[in-house]
C-alpha cells in the first residue's frame, strides 16, 4: 500500500516517495550511535560496581568495538583509557589517551559530512567529537598516568605543557557553537522556547578550567624544580578555584595557596583520590511547537550520579596517624555539567532549527500532494502528512553517547614520608558516618623525587 502512495506522490509534483527517502536516510544511519547508547548502561553497572576488569572485557569485546566503529572511535579509546587506569595499568592508559588525543586535540569542530548530519538528520548520526573540556581532561589524566609510572621529565612534564596551553585556548571555543546556532536560527524559533526551556545563552562561550589539570601540572613542575611554571601553575589553580567556586565545587583556595612557594625537598609522596561517577546522558522528551504542530523531539539530558564520598585520607601501615586528609580540588561532575549547559544552548536550537526544516519539507510534500490529487480531495495530503510525520520523529535520536568512565570528584594531598618501603591504603568516609578501606598496596618513596597513590572509590 505505501509504495503505491509513494508512486502517486511522485507523479504529483514536489513528490512523497522524494522527501520521504530524505527524511528516512537517517533511520539507517542510527544504528551506530545506538548501539554505543545500549552498551553504555552496562559499562556505567561495571563502574558503580568498581568492577575495572570486567568493564575492561566488554570494551574490548568484539561487539563492543564494532558498535563504536570508526564514528565513535574517540570516545572508545577515552572510556578505555580511563578504564586501564583504573585498573592499575598506567601504560595502556597513556596508549590509549594518546591515541584519543590525536583525535580531540583543538579538533572541536565537526567535518562538512557531520555538519551536514546533525542539521539534517539528528546528532547521533555525527561522529563522535570530544567537547573542550573532555579534551583537556584526556591531558589531565596522561599526567597522572605518567606520575603514577614516575615517568616526569620529559613526559609528566610535556604533558602539563599542553595541558596549560590547551585550557588558554579553549576559553575562546564555546562562542563558535553560539554563533553557528544563530546563524542558522533564521525563523527566530529560539526566542520563545529557549526561555521555556529555563536555558540561559548570556555565559554561554565561557570556559571552565579543570582545577585538577592546574593542580597536576604545579605538582609536576615542583617535581622537576621548574619554578617559573610551577608558580605560574598555581596561580592559575587559585584563580580558577576562586573564579569559578559555585561551579568547581566546595573547594577551598586557601588549601593550595602554599604550593607555588613549596621546594621539591618538602614532598615526595602525591595522593590523589578519584571518587564517584561523572554525570551520563539520559533520553529526555522536548515538545515543541513548530508548525502549528506539538512535535516530541528525544532530546539529551544530563543525569547526575551523586557520590557517598565525604572525604579521603591515606593510612599508612605502622604510622599511628595519617600524614594529612586529602583536599578536594574538583568536583569534576559539577564541571562536565556547567560546561554542558553552556553549549547546551546550541544543541536546542540545532535540534529545533532541523525539525523545523524537515517538518517544513513534510508540509510542502503534503501541500504538493493535495494540489495534484485530480479528485481534489484531502486523502493522499493527510497520509503524506501522517508518513511525514512519523518520518521526522523516526529520524530524531537523542545523542546520549558520554564518557561513562569520567570521576566524579578528585582529592589530592602532597605528603613527605621517610625513604624506603611502605603499605599504604586509602580510607574513604561516606555521608552516612561511615568508612571504606582499600586493599594495602605497596609503594618505594625515594629519597629524592616524587610517589605517586592513585585510589579508586566509585560509590
């Protein structure tokens, strides 16, 4: 029956079976993106859990590779990265980091094709394109991955360079993706539902620093006894923390003011706890009223993952008292999701922008079906409409694609301990009063230079 419709319409002028073919091309092309969105829940299970090895397996797994293909790529070698971290396998994190930084590296921009994608089709058909700040995050973490290996000259150290490069140019980047959205907002669709929406476009273009990405790079050149960057990289820490307090989180400035007067000879033990889980993109439905039609669109949302975590302190076997409580220096779901929100403004006038413009295909399909129907009546317009319709929403896909594996909160504690062997475990304390231990492992604290304790707390 729908091919003989389709027939008809195309006898009749602008033709059905054309802008139906349009508006269908992207069902086909969904089913990448979508199957990334149908792993994700489970790699979130393996991360609540804490359960690295058995998220490490599924990463690798055949079927999960082939779901994130070539288009999601980048954000494979980011959750997998982040993942051999994790589990103790510095080395394959840096690998694998590096591999994602060649793609993300100042590469904010999508392709002709994905430009081309996400205002025709929907941005789950787009490859996968890293947001700034998970750009610099990818930095952040190689530095860590290269102080946990005791890698810091030359590595550690390059790392901190780029990092601190990096974050002055992506202050400049949110602006781009306001200008594109305006450019292309020709109906002015955005001036009433923008407001409905409770979205806010005036801090939109500004850019959020990773305090911890600040921190690492002070500690690295401390460690190195490069002093002029080492205050430079405190400098920036404390102006980001006191900057941006209602955004990084409950950090206090005062607890970081000493590290740009600190000498190498003062520590030789870094302590950073990674705790709770980063915020994941869920399905959200945004009914908009476009074309004198109330149209569902899937649409994405942020969906915070609250931690237990109070607080953080190493324990070190035979000492009666811990060197010092960890200091929080990023509550990094906070910034995934201030930044999100500032671009987010973008990604709701593409997405009305583009239903707009296929439900305008869709009405003049209708209008060219009526005007040839010979019979003159409102049959084949109605059913042009109808498939029309279900051919837009069949096409919208929300982009839930998120970096699962990304901490929620980093605390950090620089410690001097005597040279030699040491078991050392981290101890957690929960909201609820009380506290959880980590396994003992065992670090060599040289006489000069610098230890690096990673610790892992999901919940």
């Amino acid at each position: 029956m729908w091919n003989a419709i389709l027939r008809r319409g195309d006898r009749n002028g602008l033709g059905l079976g054309t802008a139906f073919a349009v508006l269908s091309l992207g069902a086909a092309t969904l089913g990448g993106c979508s199957n990334v969105a149908r792993f994700q829940p489970r790699l979130n299970e393996y991360h609540a859990r804490g359960d690295y090895i058995g998220a490490a397996a599924l990463l690798d797994s055949e079927p999960t590779r082939e779901a994130y293909g070539d288009k999601s790529g980048l954000l494979w070698h980011m959750e997998r990265g982040s993942v051999a971290l994790a589990a103790g396998n510095p080395e394959l994190a840096v690998k694998r980091f590096d591999t994602a930084e060649a793609a993300s590296a100042y590469n904010y921009d999508p392709s002709r094709g994905d430009v081309f994608a996400m205002w025709a089709l929907n941005d789950a058909a787009a490859s996968f394109v890293a947001q700034p700040y998970e750009d610099m995050y990818i930095n952040v973490f190689k530095t860590l991955a290269y102080l946990e290996q005791g890698k810091i000259d030359g590595f550690a150290t390059a790392e901190a360079l780029r990092q601190l490069r990096k974050a002055e140019h992506l202050r400049d980047v949110y602006g781009k993706y306001m200008q594109m959205a305006g450019a292309q907002d020709k109906a002015g669709v955005l001036k009433t539902e923008k407001a409905k929406a409770g979205m806010n476009a005036r801090d939109a273009g500004q850019f959020v620093e990773s305090p911890l990405g600040a921190y690492l790079s002070c500690v690295t050149f401390l460690a190195v006894d490069e002093r002029n960057n080492q205050e430079l990289a405190a400098r920036r820490l404390v102006d980001a923390i006191r900057q941006q307090q209602q955004i990084v989180g409950p950090v206090k400035a005062e607890a970081f003011e000493q590290l740009a007067t600190l000498n190498r000879d003062d520590v030789n033990v870094l302590v950073v706890a990674l705790t709770g889980r980063g915020p994941i993109k869920t399905e959200s439905r945004l009914r908009a009223p476009l074309l004198d039609l109330v149209v569902d669109i899937p649409y994405p949302r942020l969906s915070m993952q609250p931690s237990s975590v109070t607080g953080a302190m190493l324990e070190v076997e035979g000492s009666a008292e811990a060197p010092g409580r960890l200091s929080l220096v990023e509550d990094m779901a906070s910034v995934s999701a201030e930044n999100y929100r500032r671009a987010e403004p973008a990604i709701y006038s593409r997405t009305l922008v583009r239903v707009a413009g296929k439900l305008g295909l869709v009405a003049g399909a209708s209008v060219a079906a009526h005007q040839g129907d010979k019979k003159n009546n409102y049959t084949l317009a109605a059913v042009t409409a109808v498939v029309g319709v279900l051919a837009v929403q069949a096409t919208e896909q929300a982009d839930l694609r998120s970096w699962v594996f990304l901490p929620g909160q980093a605390r950090v504690m620089l410690a001097k301990l005597p040279a030699g062997t040491h078991r050392v475990r981290m101890v957690y304390e929960l909201a609820t009063g009380g506290t959880v231990r980590e396994e003992w492992k065992t670090i060599q604290v040289p006489e000069r230079g610098l230890t690096t304790v990673i610790g892992y707390n999901p919940s």
